[in-house]
C-alpha cells in the first residue's frame, strides 16, 4: 500500500509540475488531461506490440480501489475543506437558492436522467434495467466545482455565482450520495421498499448526517476554544472528520453531509470565537494544502482509469446522447429556474447559463459507479459515467471561464 501511495503521489507531482511549467491549465483540468493523454499513448504502444507499459499501468491500477479511496478516505476531507472555507453569513443570505438547487434540483436531475435514459436505451440494443438507469441518474447529478471556481475568480466573476455555485456542489454530493444509497438498496434488497420505508431513510440519511456533523462540529468548537496551540488545533480538526465520517458509516447516516455541517461550523464559529489569528492561519493552510493535493490526485486517477476500462462504438455513441442528456438536465433543474426566478434567485444576469455549464462532474461519480456489484450492467454505468466525467471536466472547464466573461460581461 505504501508503494502505491508513492507512485501515485509522485505521478501527481511531477505531472503538476509539467502542468505549471509548460501547459498553464487549472490544475485540475491539467493533471487529468495529462494523465489521460499518457494512457491513450499506453494504449497506442499495446495495439503497436509494446505490452508492458500497459500492462504495468492496469496492474497499478486494479491494485488501487478507487471507490473505496475516495469514498471512505479522500471524501471526508475534501468536502470538510471546502465546507470550511464557505462564509456562513454569506450562505445565509443565499440559504434558499442553495437549498433549492442543491436539493430539489438533485432529486428533479435523478429522475429525469434516470426515466430519459431508460426511454432512449428502449431504442437500442444496449440492456440496462430502469434500477441501473436511475443509479445513473443518482450519481452523475452531483457537481464538482473544484476546477470552475478557480477559473471563475481569475475571471473576475460576482463572489455570489462562486458562493451559490460552490455551496450547491457540497451539498449535492451529499443529497447524491443518499440518494444513490436508497435506490441500491432497493436493488439489492429482496423486497422493493415503500414510501414510507424510503422516507424513512432519507430522513435518516439526511436529519441525521447534519445532527451528527452539528454535535461533531459543537464538540470541536469547544475543545478549540479552551485551548491556544495550533499543533494540536490541527491535529483536532483532522482527527475528527476522520472519526467523524467513521462513525457516520458506522451508524447509518450521510457522511457527506456531516462533514459539511462541521465544516461549516469549525469555518465560522471556530474561526471567528475559537482560533487566535496564528491557529486560523495554520488551519487554513493545512486545509487548502490537503484540498489541492487530494484533488490533484483526485483528477489523475480520474485520467489514468481510462485503461482498465473496456468501451465499444456503440457505447461511445450513446454516450454522446448521454451527455447531451445531462446538460439538457441541467439546463431545466438549475440554469432555467434561476432564469425565470432570476429575482429571487438574486443573481446576475447569465448567471443561469454559467451555472448551467459550469455544473462539472466529478470524481464522485466515478466512484460511486465503481461501487456498483460486477456484472455487464455496471461496466455500462462505469463506461457512460467516466465518458461524461471526461467530457465534462475537459470541454466545459476549460470553457466555462470564457463564457462567464461573455455572459456576464466580465471586464
């Protein structure tokens, strides 16, 4: 395990490196389309007759468990960083806007690509049961902003697209999580439950991931308090998202959004009553230094798993449907209500097609198909899910910047 850490941590590094050096994307974008560039060359070598750099590269990855690396390990950090970072007050005034796309959108986008994709797949000679087209329609809603909200900033966008846009994404993948959870169940589970069972759990899920991620995030606010060292600071706040989301696995409720309530917790109330000006600064290096190298190494998995996975023409089409299919989504669950409710929502104009297009997909994705049992049905989901991913992180992050900057008339 050791030795799989290294490799991957000094693949990342030194594929940052040629990134900053020569290349000048997001980091992101930059590591990902590097590593992605480098498996297709692998696979060019193979059909060439140079087997080993291939074979070493699937070896290395199908030693690695993606889903399980970023599910029970990289999760818990990224979305208590990002959490940590988000100005509560802030949220505040833009609660409802959050709320509603984050939730209500969520739930309209997993039905909808979950029925639409059943309905198009009717018309091919592709079989996946309507349980797996709404899984799918589960795990590609979440959105991942990582890439966009850097390239937003050195766009010059309004601070209020960032805060609405990333405080959607640390939510949904928390909704999309639960979400995922319950039409699993429902898969492997001998009896279809009902919706009092389903409501049940969601309100499980949910009520108690943001009750445990309250108490969680309480209980660090007072120990910061009553102490003045950063060292130990740190060594709290890293403890307990690792316990934290432990535990939140261990009783049955979202981790996701436990992490995200205490990130918001330790943000602002730890930032503004418990820390001294020395421990917040600490905090918060630690914290971004953790967000970027994970999400580095994040988006160099991402690109590096193309190698293990097996595509057919016919799936590379409808993918292309498939995408075509979750911007449309978007486009009805988050950019046309803030276009027709563009007062309420309280944002500037063409914000509704930046956040539209700039609704990325990310790793969580992936590793949430990952997770799905093996079997024909799952390489299908996987398949379509990383080709979405791909195109979504490629394409429209490294355009979302100029389309900000036209929309919204950005100087």
């Amino acid at each position: 395990m050791l030795n799989t850490a290294a490799i991957f941590l000094g693949v990342t590094a030194l594929l940052a490196y040629l990134n900053r050096r020569y290349i000048g994307l997001p980091s992101a974008i930059g590591v990902m389309a590097i590593a992605l560039l480098i498996s297709l060359l692998n696979m060019v070598a193979d059909s060439m007759g140079l087997h080993f750099l291939q074979i070493y590269e699937q070896s290395l990855m199908k030693s690695l468990d993606f889903s399980e690396l970023l599910m029970q390990g990289m999760l818990s950090l990224l979305l208590f960083a990002g959490a940590l970072h988000i100005d509560l007050q802030k949220l505040r005034t833009y609660r409802w806007q959050v709320a509603s796309l984050a939730f209500i959108g969520t739930a309209l986008s997993t039905i909808i690509i979950g029925l639409s994709l059943w309905g198009i797949l009717t018309f091919t000679g592709l079989d996946l049961p309507f349980a797996y087209c709404l899984i799918f329609g589960a795990l590609i809603s979440p959105t991942d902003p990582i890439a966009v909200i850097g390239i937003l900033r050195s766009a010059g966008a309004p601070k209020n697209v960032e805060l609405v846009m990333s405080g959607e994404s640390l939510f949904n993948d928390g909704v999309s999580v639960v979400f995922f959870s319950l039409v699993f169940s429902m898969l492997t589970s001998a009896e279809t439950p009902g919706f009092k069972e389903a409501g049940f759990l969601l309100i499980k899920e949910v009520g108690g991931g943001a009750l445990l991620g309250g108490l969680i995030g309480y209980i660090i606010y007072l120990m910061l308090k009553s102490i003045d060292s950063y060292q130990e600071e740190v060594l709290i706040t890293l403890a307990a998202v690792l316990g934290g989301y432990a535990l939140a696995t261990y009783i049955g409720v979202s981790g996701p959004l436990a992490m995200v309530v205490m990130g918001l917790i330790v943000g602002n109330q730890g930032r503004s009553n418990a820390m001294s000006e020395e421990t917040e600064r600490h905090v918060d290096m630690f914290w971004e230094l953790i967000d970027e190298i994970l999400n580095a190494v994040l988006f160099v998995l991402i690109g590096l798993e193309v190698i293990v996975l097996h595509f057919t023409h016919a799936l590379v089409g409808i993918a292309g449907v498939v995408i075509l299919l979750t911007l449309f989504t978007r486009l009805l669950t988050v950019g046309l209500p803030v276009r027709l409710f563009n007062r309420l929502f309280r944002l500037p104009n063409g914000s509704w097609a930046v956040l539209t297009w700039g609704g990325l997909r990310g790793g969580i994705s992936v590793a949430l198909a990952l997770s799905l049992p093996v079997g024909e049905y799952r390489d299908t989901v996987v398949s379509l899910t990383y080709l979405v991913v791909v195109f979504s992180v490629l394409v429209q992050g490294m355009t979302v910047g100029k389309l900000a900057s036209r929309v919204m008339r950005v100087k």
